[in-house]
C-alpha cells in the first residue's frame, strides 16, 4: 500500500462526502458540553512556562505529540500551530505525491481556528458550565480537526481540476484572477446537493435510537440539522473554496 490510489473529481468528491460523516459526529460529541468558557479564557488556568488558554494548552501540546507520532507527515493534514513543531520520529511513508509541492504552503487554520471560535461554536452549544474543562478542550481539536481536514481537502479537488482543464486555468493563474477561478471551480448544484445531504445525515447519525418506541422522538436530534447545513453553506464550503484559489495561485510556482 503506498496510497496511490487515483485520484478524479468523483473519488474526492467521495472523500469529501465521508469526511461529513466526521465532521457531524464530532459536532455531536462537542456539543453534549455546555460551552464552558473558562476552556477558552487566557487568564483561568495557569501552566508552569505556557501563556495561554487551556484549549491553547491542550491543542499545541497534543500537536507535538501527534507530530512525533507522523500525523503531519501527511498531505491531508494541516497543524493550527505550526511554529515549532518537533520532527516525526516515524519512518518515512511513501504518501502520494499528487499535490504540487508548494501545497505544503497552504495553511488557513487560522482562520479557522478564529471562524470556530467566533462564531461556529456559539451557533452550537448550550451556555453554561459543567467544569469539563479538559473534554471540552479535546473535543474541540477533534471537531476542528475534521473540519480543518475537510477544508484543506481543497488542495486535492483543486489539483485534479487543474489536470482535467489546465488550458482553462493556467491562463488565470498567470493573470492571479481570484474571481474567474472562484467561478471557474464552482458547482453551484454540488454545493446544493451537500448543504442538503449533510442536513438528512445530522438527521440520521443524530436521532435516538430506542428498541421500544419508534418515532416519538422525531425532531429531537442531537445536533440541529438546519445548523449543519448553515455551518457548511456560511464557513466549510466557501473556506474549502478558498484553500482552492489560494493553491492554484500557487500551482505554476
Ligand atoms: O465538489 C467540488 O467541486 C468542490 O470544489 C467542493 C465544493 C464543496 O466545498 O463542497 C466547493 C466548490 C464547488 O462549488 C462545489 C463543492
């Protein structure tokens, strides 16, 4: 297994499909939290040599963990924390090389991590206070890693755009023509179809399951369908767009 498998417009469009199934089971798990703020304030916890939040605790040192351990050794993942991350200490696997090597450039996390925190998070949780400080933390780098995953995807749709019609592209790219890319890569059908496919699955993987009534509890689900399909229409899609442009800009470096 090297992981090169091929990569076409439908075969990521299935990555992406299946990378919603993530996204919606950890908004699940997030949201059975309160939004425990003081996982978020600078000044409530206090580590001996770290300035910083618990949620910034929590996520720079599992991602120097999770770097030792290889996970940015792939081309599919992407750190919110990049400054000073340790070298994997695993030993080289072949990962498909089909991105363009200055894909490696394109990180939006920040934005991201802003966007979650601004405004996703609120738009989900409960207010209030459990004192799950720590599984909160946890739960949110879960969360903001499969959406992080799931919009830097954008790379590997942009990229085999590029190679079924680079005589479309390449003269944008040379003009740096932000606009005629963004419309030249949007399928305004395939934005609908998932808006309304991500809404039936919160339906789905967020109903009770109970083996002695059917039904009573329909609408009663875990996460907000209409806010799944709100999360992907404001922030997923039109970020994946924007990791889209950002790394064909870069394509004829
Ligand atoms: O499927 C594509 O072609 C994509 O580029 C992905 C995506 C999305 O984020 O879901 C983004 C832009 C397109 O307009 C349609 C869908």
């Amino acid at each position: 297994e090297t992981g090169n498998h091929e990569y076409t417009l439908s075969s990521v469009r299935e990555a992406l499909v299946r990378q919603e199934d993530t996204i919606i089971f950890n908004l699940i798990e997030r949201v059975k939290f309160p939004i425990n703020s003081r996982t978020y304030h600078q000044n409530y916890a206090s580590f001996p040599a770290f300035h910083g939040s618990l949620v910034d605790f929590v996520v720079k040192n599992t991602e120097a963990i999770q770097a030792k351990a290889g996970r940015y050794q792939s081309p599919e993942e992407n750190p919110f924390f990049p400054e000073n991350l340790p070298p994997s200490l695993m030993p080289h696997y072949p990962f498909s090389k089909i991105l363009h090597p200055e894909a490696a450039l394109v990180n939006i996390n920040k934005s991201i991590w802003k966007v979650y925190f601004d405004e996703m998070l609120p738009l989900f949780v409960a207010s209030g206070d459990d004192g799950n400080y720590a599984q909160t933390a946890a739960s949110d780098l879960s969360l903001l890693q499969a959406i992080s995953r799931r919009i830097h995807y954008g790379k590997f749709v942009a990229e085999v755009k590029f190679r079924e019609s680079p005589h479309d592209y390449e003269p944008l790219i040379r003009a740096r023509d932000t606009e005629g890319l963004m419309k030249l890569l949007t399928f305004a059908s395939v934005e609908e179809m998932v808006k309304k496919r991500v809404e039936k699955k919160a339906m789905v993987f967020g109903q009770e399951v109970s083996l002695e009534r059917d039904d009573d509890d329909k609408g009663n689900y875990k996460v907000d369908p209409s806010l799944v399909s709100r999360l992907y229409d404001k922030w997923v899609i039109p970020l994946t767009k924007e990791v889209e442009v950002e790394y064909l800009l870069r394509r004829l470096d």
